[in-house]
C-alpha cells in the first residue's frame, strides 16, 4: 500500500512537471515580457534558461509533497532534491553533448531532453527510497 502512494506521487510529480513546465515556456510571453514572470520561466531560448521549465514546477510540487507526506516520509523532501538536481544536471549535458556532434539544435531533440530530465529528477529521486 505504502509503495502505491508513493508510485501516484511520483507519477503525479511527472504529468505535474512535464505540463506546468512546458506551459510556462510562454508564460514571460503571454505576459506581456512581466519581469516577475521572467524570474520563474525563461526569457530566451538558452539551455540555461530552460532549466527554470524543470526547476520551478518540479520545485512547487515537491514542497506540496512534502506537506502530504512528511509525517510518513521525513527524508522525501531532501531525496526529492537530490532527484531534482540530477533532472538539472541532465539537461544542459545532453543539450550540449548532442549539438557538439551535430553544430546545431533540434526542436524534437530539446523537447525530448525536457522529458528525459523530469524523468531523471522524479526517478532518482524514488532510486534513494529506503
């Protein structure tokens, strides 16, 4: 029982993450370019900018989780960290690594890399499970 809350959690982190991030790539957009906005989503199209897609909304939900979950699990929210650093890690080495051999970037290619990275910062995070 206790490894199926923490399965639907983890997939929740995923769908969560994966929607509210890519959402938020034209959030400073649909704003009107707000500088508070800005802070949160990314302003240009740099990979460094993009790390704010996986960090804010991974971020936000891991704190909600905390809140669930804490009582049970008074590790989650560092192991969560841990996980959420590996995803940040992640992007900017496979970004940089693909387009080191090809000279220039895919739209399909970031799209993906997006989606390997929330998957490693869920799924390492759940790899340091006691």
């Amino acid at each position: 029982m206790e490894k199926e809350v923490l399965k639907k959690f983890t997939l929740g982190g995923i769908l969560w993450t994966l929607v509210i991030g890519t959402s938020s790539h034209f959030f400073y957009q649909w704003s009107g370019e707000n500088f508070f906005v800005g802070l949160v989503s990314p302003v240009n199209e740099t990979v460094w900018e993009h790390l704010k897609l996986l960090f804010f909304p991974a971020l936000l939900y891991m704190l909600w989780e905390k809140v669930w979950l804490d009582e049970r699990y008074p590790e989650s929210f560092c192991r969560n960290l841990r996980g959420l650093w590996a995803g940040l890690a992640v992007m900017p080495i496979l970004y940089y690594g693909y387009t080191l051999f090809t000279g220039k970037d895919y739209l399909w290619a970031d799209i993906g890399i997006f989606i390997v990275s929330v998957l490693t910062a869920f799924l390492v995070s759940v790899s340091f499970m006691r």
